[in-house]
C-alpha cells in the first residue's frame, strides 16, 4: 500500500473525480464545488480549491473527504501512486 501522494492540479482531480460521476455545479473565488446524486438520493458534496498544484496536505484531505463518499479502492488510483 503507497501512501506517497501524486502532485495533482486541481483540474487533474475535477477530471478524475468526474469519473466517479461528481460534477461541478459552482465555483466562487477559487473554490470550486462538485456534487453527485447517490443512488439512494442523497447529496455528496466536495469542496476543491482552484490550484495549479495542490498541497500534499490539501490533496490528502480531499481524500479524506471523497473516501466518505466513493470506495478508497476507486480513489486510491487517482491520489495515490503505484508501489
């Protein structure tokens, strides 16, 4: 299991992210907010700032947060490099 963090662009992640079928619905400032429907209706709700590159500790508390929402196996691909 790696726990070394990819370096992401916060376009990187809204494209990943997307794939696991969040959209972006808003931006304000250089906040941009991506949701997706569950199946069983219920809201989920992400919060990424705007920035060519994200910090380590930003990225991994992306992670935190999407891991509520998505199977950490889905995730760990897009944060997360091999080996």
């Amino acid at each position: 299991m790696s726990t070394r963090l990819r370096r992401l662009s916060a376009r990187e992640l809204c494209q990943g992210l997307g794939r696991l079928g969040f959209e972006v619905v808003a931006t304000r400032g250089s906040d941009a907010k991506l949701r997706r429907i569950a199946p069983d209706g219920q809201r989920q709700t992400l919060t990424l700032p705007m920035h060519r590159e994200l910090a380590s500790g930003t990225l991994r508390a992306i992670f935190r947060q999407a891991c509520r929402f998505a199977p950490e196996a889905d995730l760990r691909p897009l944060f997360f490099r091999d080996g």
